[in-house]
C-alpha cells in the first residue's frame, strides 16, 4: 500500500466565490501552515476576479478556473493529500459523487474537508445532508457542532466526520479602547452584506440613517464596508449595490466609502455595525464593540436571529444616543468567538486519517435510492449524470478570448502575489495557522 510522501501537506482548495476562496485557503493553512497550496476556482458567475484576489491576499502556488466536470476530470491527474471543498451545498453533493466515480478502485485517495465559510441560519438540514460523505465536515463552534450531530444522527449518518473548529480567518490584534487624546477619530464601521436585506426599500434605510448617524456625529469617522464593486460578484448576487444608493444621500465628509481586507477595516474600527454579517464575529473575536442591527426586526430572513442571547443587538437610534453593546462572555464562547485552540481537533482528525492504511470509499447520503428525486437535478446542475460522470461526456470547451485572457491574468496575478508575500504575507497566515 503506497504511504504519502513526507513533507508538508499538498492541499487542492475548490472554491465558487471570493469568500469561499478566503474560508478554503485559510482552513488549508489551519490544517499546515507550510502545506503547498493549489486553487481551483468553479467556473461560474461569482468566480474571484483577479482584483478580489489580490485584495484577499493569500497566495497560491499555482491557481486553474475549471467546471466541475473539468474539476473531477482532472482530480486523477493531479496529486495532493487534501481536497478542501469550499463551494455551496449543491456543488458539494455533485463533487462527492464524483469524487466517488472518479477515484473508484484506487489503493489511496485524498482526504475531502469541507465545512460552511460563516453563520449556518437556514437551510441547516439541506446544506448538512448535501455536505454528507466528505471525511470532516467543520462546525465553526460548539453550537454548530451540536446542531449538526443532531441532523446526522436524525437520519442515521455516522458523526464522526463532524469537527469542531472556528472560523479560520477570526484573528488580528485585540481592541483596544479609544482615547480621545489621540488623532484617530472614533470610528464607526457599518458592514454590509449582499444578501441581507435584498430590497431596495430595506438598503436605503439602512443607508439612510448610516448618513444620518455621521452628520449627528461629525466627530467620528463613519466607514460603510463594501463587499465588491459594481458588475463583481460574491456568494450571492446584489440588485441594488449599496455604492449605487448612497450616492443619493448626501452623505457629509466623514462617511467613507471603503473596500478591501475586512481585518484591515477592522484595525481602526471602534464600533461594528452590521445586520448579521460574518463581519462581525470577527469584530468580537477581536473584542471590538459589535452591533446587530435590529431595525429591520429579528428576524431569520435576516440571519441576526443568530445573536439571541449575545447582547449585541441594538438600534441606530441608540447608538445615535451613545449606546455601545457589550457581548455576553458565554455566548461568544459556546459560538466560536473565543474559542481556545480552536484548530488542534482538525489537525488530529487530519493526521488520523491521512495515517490510515486505506480511507473506505466516499458514501454520500444521498444516493440514487435514497433520494431519486433530488439528486439527478442536482448533478445536472454541474454537468454530471445521475452516476456521477460528466453528462455526454466532457467534450474540451474553448472558453473564448475575453474569458482566456482573464484565466491567464488570474493565474499570473496568482503567481506575482505568492512570489510578493512569501516574506509578508505567508508568514502571517502561518503564524495564524499555530494559534
């Protein structure tokens, strides 16, 4: 039985989005800091361009935008330890089987984490079930862990693969107070999201009265937080993008718009303000002031039902009035806030595995018995029959000239960036990958 070559781990990161690409990279680096990592972005309409990749700034030692079928065509030609599937629960499910066909009757296959990049408020069953038969699923805290053997063991379907971790990109230097005696005006940061709330009405309200709070308040700095810029896409796609609608507004000097890394944002946030972003469990890993938003309700269209019992919630009337939360210490210890060590299980559970003489054949929960009228849609979904193989064959597709040229500049892009933050930029992310 061949035995892995010693040395760092090889790891394959699939991912659909900008944000799953930043949760895949970093739980990679969580499992080896020194691990060689090779990006292989889901062609689609959130596929990273090159500008959201340089922004996150994590390197790749080789990056390829591929279908899925293109994906499962290659995994055989290509060596690695560790699959990391970053990608919505549909295209997990289409993977597995896949992976399933594909690597049928090897001595040794790779080991395939996959996990959910942030707050798990809907959809809990389905996106769990879709996940099923990936050797370690990642729960962010303990109360997903637990949410999530409450599914599995509902259906019958073995737990083990189910990990308790944190979210990997949660770090960055604790808060620390603001003083009125230094130049940094208090700053105040309102995190938008693409997905929550979707209508028009609800975004202008809370644009509204973001402007409204700087003009009370001329003193501080308010930042509104983008996701992407018009015509990007992230995880979800935006109708109505906040940088259209603020314009509108008027909004006074100190109202900024602002891009970029979320951790840089938050080095001179004082207050977070959010509806129920990942955002900010960042901000309170962190220590920072964090505020979700109940002008809209709690509701769980909206995601913030997620913070019930955090004492986060608040209004922008009352932080108009000076009122600034403070989390409750046992929620953002049971939610993966301040979780100790958060990572040691997943590396144990890794190792373990990777140790095993022969890992047994991936068993998705769903199967053409169990589920005869969900998954065949699903599969096709990705191009693949109901068998797991590429629909009519995978037949080469000319991906046109505007389409190469970005793929080309995606993989230069990808390149320059490894070869720029191997003295900065990797050493962070490893050092983060030891906490």
């Amino acid at each position: 039985m061949p035995k892995r070559n010693p040395g760092p781990l090889r790891v394959t990161v699939i991912a659909d989005s900008d944000t799953r690409w930043k949760w895949g990279a970093l739980t990679a680096r969580r499992i080896d800091p020194d691990a060689r990592l090779d990006a292989r972005l889901l062609r689609g309409r959130a596929t990273p361009t090159p500008r959201q990749l340089a922004e996150l700034g994590i390197p790749a030692d080789s990056m390829a935008e591929l279908t899925a079928a293109e994906m499962l065509a290659r995994i055989d030609e290509e060596s690695c330890d560790v699959v990391v599937v970053s990608c919505v629960g549909g295209t997990v499910q289409a993977l597995l089987h896949g992976f399933a066909r594909a690597w049928q009757g090897r001595p040794r296959r790779p080991l395939v984490v996959t996990g959910y990049v942030g707050v798990v408020y809907e959809k809990l069953a389905d996106g769990l079930l879709l996940r099923a038969g990936a050797d370690v699923v990642l729960a962010n805290s303990a109360d997903d862990a637990r949410r999530f053997r409450d599914v599995y063991e509902g259906v019958g379907h073995p737990t083990a693969s189910i990990v308790e971790t944190a979210l990997p990109f949660l770090g960055g230097e604790p808060y620390r107070p603001h003083r009125a005696d230094t130049e940094r005006p208090f700053t105040v940061t309102f995190a938008v999201q693409p997905s929550a709330p979707e209508g028009r009405a609800d975004r202008i309200h809370l644009l509204r009265r973001t402007v409204d709070h700087a003009r009370q308040h001329p003193e501080r700095a308010v930042l509104v937080k983008l996701r992407s810029k018009p015509g990007e896409h992230t995880t979800h796609i935006e109708e109505h993008p906040y940088q259209k609608l603020v314009a509108a507004l008027d909004p006074p000097d100190n109202l900024s718009l602002v891009y970029g890394n979320m951790a840089e944002v938050l080095d001179r946030t004082d207050l977070l303000v959010t509806v129920s972003s990942t955002a900010a469990l960042e901000s309170l890993h962190r220590g920072i002031p964090t505020a979700v938003l109940t002008d809209l309700g709690i509701r769980e269209s909206l995601g913030n039902h997620h913070f019930l019992g955090s004492g986060c919630f608040a209004s922008w009337d009352e932080l108009d009035d000076g009122y600034v939360p403070r989390a409750h210490p046992d929620w953002t210890a049971a939610h993966g806030v301040a979780a100790l060590a958060p990572y040691a299980a997943l590396r144990a559970r890794v190792q373990s595995l990777l140790a095993e003489p022969e890992l047994p054949r991936i068993a998705p929960y769903y199967t053409l018995r169990t589920a005869p009228g969900y998954l065949p849609g699903v599969l096709a979904r990705h191009g693949l029959d109901p068998k797991g193989e590429p629909a009519g064959g995978l037949a080469p597709r000319d991906p046109g000239p505007v389409r190469r040229a970005v793929r080309d500049f995606v993989r230069n892009s990808a390149r320059t960036a490894y070869r720029q933050g191997v003295q900065r930029v990797a050493p962070t992310i490893r050092r983060w990958g030891q906490l």
